[in-house]
C-alpha cells in the first residue's frame, strides 16, 4: 500500500477520522441492534427471549418491552461512551497531538489499537454465530453502537475546541 506512506493529514483532520470511524461503526451497530430487536419482538408469541420475557412480565405489552430495551442499552451505551470511551478518546488525542505534523496515515492508527478492532471484530463474529438469544445480542449491539456513537462525539467536539484554539494562536 504505497498512498498510506505517501499520504498525510494534520492533527484536527486525523482526530476527525477517527471520530468519523467510530461514528460510522456505531451507527452500523445500532442499526443491526434496532433490527435484532424488531426480530425479537416481532417473534416474541413463539421465542421469547429472556430479557423481553422478563420486561414482559412487568408490563404485560410486548412493543413496550422492546422499547425500555431500547432506552435501557442507549443510555448503557451513553454512560459508557461518556465516562469510560472518554479516557480512550482523551489518550489517542494526546498521542496525535505528540506526533509531529503532517501526520502520515500509517501512524494515525498503531498496532496495539488495530489488534484491539481486530479484537472486538473477532467477539462481534463470535457473538453473531453463538446461540446467545436475539434479545441479548440486540441489547449489546445497542449498547456497544450507543456507546461508539457518544465517543465519535467526544472526538468531534475535541477536534472543533483545537480547531478554534489553532485559530486564535494564529491571530
């Protein structure tokens, strides 16, 4: 891959990217999430899953049950994002912003990193062929993408806080 040693990018573009991919990772989640749900609810008469079974026998309504799941793993996602995503986010600015500019592409992302997407990529697989129930898979799938989506919004906010820092220096 010669264009990946060749190609470069200052640190607000590459803090941009990175939120961009966790924007779009957890949007793709969140969707599969939202579409296990609707499969879950929509087979519930013939295989309730265990935590629509449960909130079903709070609420006696199976589209209500699905929703509280639905609010329950964003807001999971939300705190996660928020609280624990947030240190990651705070580490990967930091390093970008010790990495002289223009920063090659090639050391936007270092192996340690790329090891844990493979990671998390391999666990999504497994999670996706067990025999977890749907409803499980679509609360963490939920969660997960909720959580990805929040980080994305920390990297954006920190890029625009830079961006408008950088201009004021050059004032």
């Amino acid at each position: 891959m010669e264009w990946t040693k060749t190609m470069r990018v200052g640190p607000i573009r590459a803090i941009v990217i990175s939120g961009a991919i966790w924007l779009v990772i957890g949007g793709m989640l969140t969707y599969k999430g939202l579409v296990l749900l609707a499969r879950s609810v929509a087979t519930f008469a013939h295989n309730p899953g265990p935590l629509m079974k449960g909130l079903y026998q709070l609420f006696q309504n199976v589209e209500r049950s699905g929703m509280i799941l639905v609010f329950t793993a964003i807001l999971l996602g939300q705190l996660k994002g928020t609280f624990i995503l947030a240190k990651s986010v705070k580490r990967f600015i930091k390093r970008i912003l010790l990495i002289p500019s223009p920063i090659p592409l090639k050391a936007l992302f270092p192996w340690n990193y790329l090891a844990l997407v493979g990671g998390m990529m391999a666990l999504g697989i497994a999670l996706r062929i067990s025999s977890i129930p749907t409803d499980i898979k679509a609360f963490i799938d939920l969660a997960v993408g909720s959580a990805l989506i929040s980080g994305a919004f920390l990297y954006f906010r920190q890029a625009s806080m830079l961006k408008m820092e950088f201009s004021k220096r050059k004032k």
